[in-house]
C-alpha cells in the first residue's frame, strides 16, 4: 500500500522529503502521496508539511502496522509477512492456511489484537490491542518430528535475541520456554506441528510467539499482577512495537537458517540464559509435585534435576516452578 511506503520513506529520512520525489520512487501520483499522507494522518502520525520541502515525520503513535513492521526487514521480507489488525489467533490462521502447502516457508502473521489467543496447556493468552506483538511463523523442516525437539528452545534464544536488539537488554528464559525480565513473564511461546500420516514427516510447524511489550503494571488483571510483565516495564522506556516484530522476524530468520547445524550457538546461548539453572524447583507432573534442584540443560535442552536423595532425572516436559520467580516464592 502507498500508505505504508510513504511512512518506510518519512522514518527512514528523518528530514523533509519532497511530496515529488516520493511519488516518482513509488511510481504514484502527487495525489495519492498527499491521500497517503492524510491517511497516516489520521492514524495519528505527526507529519508537517512545509511549502517547497515537503513532509517530514515528527511522531508516531505506538501502532504496529505492516509498513512499521517492514521498516525493520531487508528488502523484500514483507512480501511474506501479513500484518492483521485483530484476529482470533494467529497460530489458528495459519494452521487454517497451511495445510495445502501454498504458503512458502517463514511466512508470517502479525497482530495487533487476538480475540483467542493461546498458551500451552489449553490455557489461554491475553492479547489486548494496542500493546502486545503477537506472531507466528510457518516453518516447513525436512525433518521427523524427533529432530525437531529442540525447537522450542531455538525460538526461546531466538526471542531474547530480538527483545535484547531492541532494548538493550536480554531477558533470561524459564526452562523452557517462559521469557522473563524482572522476574516477571513477558513473552510465551507455543509451538504446533503438524505430521503427515503415511511418511511420519513433519509436514509443517507454527512457531507462535507472544509478547506483552508495552502495557504497563495497571493493565494487567489481578490474577496477573504477579506474575505477568512487559518489555517497557523493564526498560523503562515505550517500545517500538514495529520494530520489535521485525526484529522478531529477524531472529526467526536467522534461526531457520541455522537449523540444525548451528545448534552449539543456540545451545550455549540456552544455557547462558536459562534463569532455571542452579535454582530450588518443583517439578509438577500428573498433578503430582516434587522438589528438586536444577542442575543443568544437557545437549537436547532437556533439565538435569538432582531429586533431595541426590538421584537425577532429565526432564523432557512438564511444569517446572523455579523458586523465587512468579508462582513459587
Ligand atoms: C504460553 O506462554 O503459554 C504460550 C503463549 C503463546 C502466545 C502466542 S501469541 C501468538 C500465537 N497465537 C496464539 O494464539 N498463541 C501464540
């Protein structure tokens, strides 16, 4: 849309930019770079326009929209990124769309709103407009599901990666996949797979990412006031949700890339930043509680748990309350 190449022009220049020059670049006319103008306008971007210098942007509203989202990508990215302003659940629309093999690997979904959102275990994932970054990715592996264990993990290295390149500071993750940042969680992760029948071939899967990025501590329900944080409260500063979600993308991006064979990276990188290692934990499996003490990741991302009779047990999935973060004091 005009619209969102007009904004990629104005926040890439910082300076006045010629209405003229900006419609020759998009191969438009004058017209509709003054209707794209008045539209950004009217989402509350602050554009000033001076006779003979043109138009330069002076603020943006905290909105994620395709053209913010795409400022962050190279060239070309955004043809496969589809921004939605609200949507039941992004994972669920690309599980509805994935299945006929028409979308191309990395495609990806962004929301500014999710009317049902999820979170693992059935439960579900607040996602209110104007605040979060809610995404999924589609990736299409030539693997067996048993090789791709590890994903979550990746994805988890790869959320801190983007969260820390856009802040400046990287969270710490709760094995396995909470993210946190001031002992409070910011960000879920929920990955779906689909296999194909007949070959047990993974035929794709939906990497599905959530992140409370500016909503501040009286947002939250109560039953999350403890537990649940944002990006912004630990920065203390707003963030660029645009930005964020491309640096998402980014990180994705990177990680698909590097499957499999980069695993020593996303592994040190796991280790460095799992906040679970070295912590009292109870470990809750078929409703049944046991304390313990996290050890270590061992080189399948598993949790090496030393029981109080100095036994280990490797711990593929389950609850894990680490003491001292949300949930277990
Ligand atoms: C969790 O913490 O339990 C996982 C939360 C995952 C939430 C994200 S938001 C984008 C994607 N769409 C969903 O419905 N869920 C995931």
């Amino acid at each position: 849309m005009t619209k969102d190449k007009v904004l990629i022009i104005l926040k890439s220049s910082g300076d006045y930019v010629s209405g003229e020059s900006m419609s020759r670049e998009l191969g438009v006319s004058r017209a509709a770079v003054n209707s794209a103008v008045k539209a950004l306008r009217q989402e509350g971007y602050e554009i000033s326009s001076v006779t003979n210098r043109g138009y330069m942007l002076c603020s943006s509203p905290d909105r994620l929209s395709q053209g913010e989202i795409e400022k962050a990508l190279p060239a070309g990215r955004g043809e496969t990124v589809k921004f939605l302003e609200t949507v039941d659940s992004t994972n669920n629309y690309l599980k509805n769309k994935a299945g006929d093999g028409s979308l191309p690997d990395g495609y990806t979904v962004v929301a500014d709103h999710q009317t049902g959102g999820r979170g693992r275990r059935g439960r579900s994932f607040s996602s209110p407009p104007g605040c979060g970054v809610y995404l999924s990715m589609l990736i299409r592996p030539d693997s067996a599901p048993g090789d791709t264990a590890g994903i979550t993990a990746w994805v988890a290295v790869a959320v801190c990666d983007a969260i820390e390149k856009t802040c400046g500071i990287r969270p710490g993750i709760k094995w396995i996949n909470d993210i946190i940042m001031g002992r409070r969680k910011v960000a879920g992760i929920l990955t779906e797979l689909s296999v194909e029948g007949e070959s047990g071939h993974i035929q794709y899967i939906v990497i599905g990412i959530g992140i409370n990025t500016n909503q501040r501590e009286s947002d939250f329900p109560p039953e999350l006031s403890e537990i649940a944080g944002s990006v912004a409260m630990a920065a203390g500063k707003s963030i660029d949700r645009g930005r964020l979600a491309g640096e998402l993308i980014n990180s994705l991006d990177r990680m698909r890339r590097g499957w499999p064979h980069e695993k020593e990276r996303y592994l040190a990188a796991y280790r460095r930043d799992c906040v679970t290692i070295g912590k009292e934990v109870l470990l809750v499996r078929n409703g049944e509680q046991k304390k313990a003490f996290a050890k270590d990741i061992d080189d399948d991302f598993s949790l090496i748990a030393e029981l109080p009779d100095g036994s280990l047990e490797t711990v593929f999935t389950g609850e894990v309350s680490v003491r001292g973060l949300y949930g277990y004091v």
